[in-house]
C-alpha cells in the first residue's frame, strides 16, 4: 500500500524486501501469508496532498478496508500465539495491524502490550493539525486515542495503545500539532538528537523500562525512514541527520535481548527510490537482528 502516502512506490515495499531475502534471514517454521489486497484509486479519482480536516481524500475507504482486513489477519496469528511480522507499504497499514495486537490481548483478558515507534516522523496527526492531510502521518495518534476518525472506525473500542507505555525513538520531524502530544506522562519522546550523547544500549534500556518493564510485552512498528537517507535511500520522505545503521543495530539488540517482543511492523521501504536495493537489504537485516529468537515457530 502506498495511497496513504506523500507518493507513489512503498507499494513495491514488500516484494522488494521479500526478494532481498527475508523468508532465509527469518529462518524455518516461519511462514509468508502473502499478501492483504489493496484496491486501486479508481482512474476518475485523484489524491491531492493538503490540508483534510474532515477526512474527505477518496483514498481513505481504500485504506479503511485494508487496515480492516489486516487487523482481523493480526487478530487471529496473535490469538493463536503465533508472532506476527507485517511488511510494508505506507506506516498508515499500522492501525490494522497494531489494532489488531491490542484486541488479542483485550479479547484474552491481558493488558495492552507497551508499544515502541521508530520512525523519522511522529505521526501523531491528526486531520484537524495535519500540514499534508497524509493518512501515513496518522496512525500512531489514531492508535493512542487523539482522534482520527476514519482510523478511529477500524481500531474499535479496543484496538487502542496507553500512552504511558509508549515510546517514539528516533524521531527528528514533528509538527508543531505532534509536539504537543508529548508530556512525561507519555508518550515519550527518544529524540534522533538524543543518540549523539547517549550509549545506544542506554537509551534502549530507558526504553524498554517504560514500555515493557519487568518484561512486560511489547510491539514494534518500525519505519525505515529512521536511518539517515544517506545509508537508506529508498524511503518515501527522506529526513536527514537520522540514525547509523549500527546505532539502530544495538538498539534492536537490546530489545531482542529482552525478549518481550510480541509483533513487528517494518514499513516504508520504497524500492523505487532505493539504490542498488541497499535499502531493502537494511530492513531485512535490520528485522532479523530485532527479532533475534523472539519468533516462536508457529
């Protein structure tokens, strides 16, 4: 999926990561559910990026009925007790698939998992501040409960996340809207600056103390913008001054280590601005090395 996004190509995403080798870094017992469809924008329609304070883009029904269908697929692999990896595709598929999370745990009588966000972006948005009316700059506000009505239909009264036991790690391009979300009740807030002064393994340790403590469960809905466009070329919105890759390895090593980790999102590669598929390589790479042995043979 790519129609919640500032342009066309993280459609490609998936294939593009499948192709690098995903299937052989995850390793036997894990299995490729293919793919959730996603309908094309009729010919007679057009997106058109700004302002959307009422959700009246024609791509939101599309991108409705995707999440919709993902959250149900999600559901289902976590009441089974199986590890679901989605592969995208624009970060608004997360409210399927991080909805989905929650309401296996709500449907089970267990607490909402903590959820970590790595990303360049918040996307704390909501329509009502959102620059570029862009669904993929909404899903985290949707899934901790500031309001984003269209989203807020396929998340369900029990789909939502507690901000106290949220991070968002890496981020260094807020809206002045998205910077207000934060406070130290939470989310928080593990800025790209922060890296500059602070051990990888330390920040990561911070993290998981408020996401997951005493090894609580948590999910990952990690984007691949939060590298620096010099080392991940192929995203949709480059920002610069991101994450190393080997910052972002010994953060994931840390949360493998954990091992509370529940699902995982890898989102946002765009194959069409890639060079020599490096970009790919990285996510594939990157995933392996968060999951480590977390993935529990289904």
């Amino acid at each position: 999926m790519d129609i919640g996004g500032a342009g066309r190509g993280a459609a490609g995403g998936p294939a593009a990561v499948r192709a690098t080798g995903l299937m052989k870094t995850l390793g036997p017992g894990n299995f490729d559910l293919g793919d959730i469809e996603v309908e094309s924008l009729p010919d007679s329609l057009s997106i058109v990026h700004g302002p959307d304070p009422h959700s009246t883009r024609p791509e939101w029904p599309l991108i409705q009925r995707v999440c919709t269908s993902l959250r149900e697929r999600v559901e289902s692999i976590v009441t089974e007790g199986h590890f679901p990896l989605v592969v995208g595709g624009d970060h608004a598929l997360a409210v399927g698939s991080m909805a989905g999370v929650a309401r296996s745990f709500h449907k089970t009588g267990r607490p909402t998992p903590g959820l970590i966000w790595f990303d360049a972006h918040g996307d704390l948005n909501t329509p009502e501040t959102s620059p570029s009316g862009n669904p993929h700059g909404m899903p985290a506000a949707a899934l901790l409960g500031f309001g984003v009505p269209p989203f807020d239909e396929v998340i369900g009264p029990h789909g939502y996340f507690d901000g106290a036991r949220t991070a968002f790690v890496g981020c260094r391009d807020l809206d002045d809207g998205e910077k207000t979300r934060f406070n130290d009740s939470g989310p928080h807030l593990f800025g790209g600056d922060r890296f500059r002064n602070e051990r990888p393994e330390d920040l990561a340790d911070r993290v998981l103390d408020l996401v997951a403590p005493n090894g609580a469960p948590f999910a990952l809905s990690f984007d691949i913008d939060v590298l620096d466009p010099v080392h991940a070329p192929g995203v949709n919105l480059r920002v610069n001054d991101g994450l190393d890759p080997d910052t972002v390895r010994r953060v994931l090593r840390r949360f493998a280590d954990h091992g509370g980790m529940i699902a995982m999102d890898v989102v946002e590669v765009d194959p069409t601005s890639d060079r020599d598929g490096v970009t790919a390589g990285l996510a594939v790479e990157l995933t392996g090395v968060a999951l480590g042995t977390s993935i529990v043979s289904a």
